[in-house]
C-alpha cells in the first residue's frame, strides 16, 4: 500500500525541476547579430532610446519580450530585431543560443547568436533605438577592454560584480548586455587557441 512519502517520492522523482527566483522573471529573447568583414568577426549592439519603457539610453542587442503570439523565443529575438533595426529575418542564419540570464531587472533572457551577411543596411525604428553600431570580436576578446566592478546589493550580502567593457565609439557596454557578451566570449574561447 503506497503512502504518502511513497507518492511524494514519486513525484519528486519524477517532476521536471526549474530555477526560481525571488520574483517573477519576464521571458525575453535577444538576438547577437555577427558578421565577417575583410577577415575579422564583428557584433552589433543598439542604444536604446531615452523614452523607451525598460534600459532607458542602455546598450543592447535587438530583442524584447516574448509574446503569446511567437511561436519561439527564438522567433521573438528575430521578430524584435526586424522591428527595433529592419533586420530581414530571412536574412539571419541562427547559429546556436547561449545561456539563459536572470536579470535584476526581472528578465530571463536567450540570447541568439545570428549570422548576417555584411553589408547590411539596418533601418532602426527611432522610438526604440538611437544608434546601431558594430564592434570587433577581437576588440571585445581582449581583457585590457574589460572592468569588474562591484555593486552592493539592498540587503546585507554579498557584493555583485557588474562587468563593464572600456568605451567604444562612445559607447559603454555592460550590466546584462556585458554578461551575454562574455558568455559568447567564454564559448568561443576554444576557437581562439585552436588557431
């Protein structure tokens, strides 16, 4: 005769697990455009807006949150880059993802690595971006370009390290968008040395 440590048991066993936070994560997907020009990989990045709703003047990748409507969150990171900067979805080979990211802004994000074929003619939608800009992969590849701050959290606890890469064209990338960078960087790693 089961009881009910037999079924907890079961069920235990049996159940799929997940990652919670202490707070409701909004599903997100962004796309990392990259692109092989005269020999060398670049990325591109946004500036947001000023008057978008979330990361206000932030450095990003093309993407946003995951609507009922998408089939995918890979269809949501293509979808939100052809509308934040007229990049075709056609146009993008998907490579792979990279690892799923909890925000502190209350995002789990994936991120998509997409291949484009360069040149591309980006058309940003002005309410969203203010820039579309491009940096060397090895530029980013080069840790002299990296700083590690740190940033106390609200309660009592341990310090949280806040990456942030060296201005480049003027512009800053760090917070999630650093962490989504050197993810890509940390996987690529391998491709580096095997040269």
């Amino acid at each position: 005769m089961n009881t009910f440590s037999d079924d907890l048991t079961h069920l235990l066993f049996n159940r799929k697990k997940s990652v919670r936070a202490e707070w409701e994560a909004r599903p997100a997907a962004v796309l990392i455009p990259i692109y092989l020009d005269q020999g060398e990989w670049f990325l591109v990045f946004t500036r947001r807006t000023e008057h978008v709703e979330n990361h206000r003047g932030q450095v990003a990748f093309p993407g946003g949150v995951i609507e009922v409507d998408d089939r995918s969150a890979e269809e949501t990171a293509l979808r939100e880059a052809e509308e934040e900067i007229g990049l075709q979805r056609d146009a993008v080979q998907i490579l792979g993802s990279l690892d799923t990211l909890l925000t502190v802004t209350q995002f789990r994000i994936i991120p998509f690595i997409g291949r484009i074929p360069w040149p591309y003619q980006f058309t940003p939608n002005q309410d969203e971006v203010a820039r579309v800009f491009t940096v060397p992969l090895p530029w980013l590849m080069d840790p002299e370009n990296l700083e590690v701050r740190e940033r106390r959290p609200l309660e009592n606890g341990p310090s949280v390290p806040v990456y942030y890469f060296k201005p480049f064209e003027g512009e800053v990338i760090w917070g999630a968008t650093a962490r989504i960078t050197l993810n890509l960087l940390e996987i690529i790693e391998p491709l580096k040395t095997a040269k």
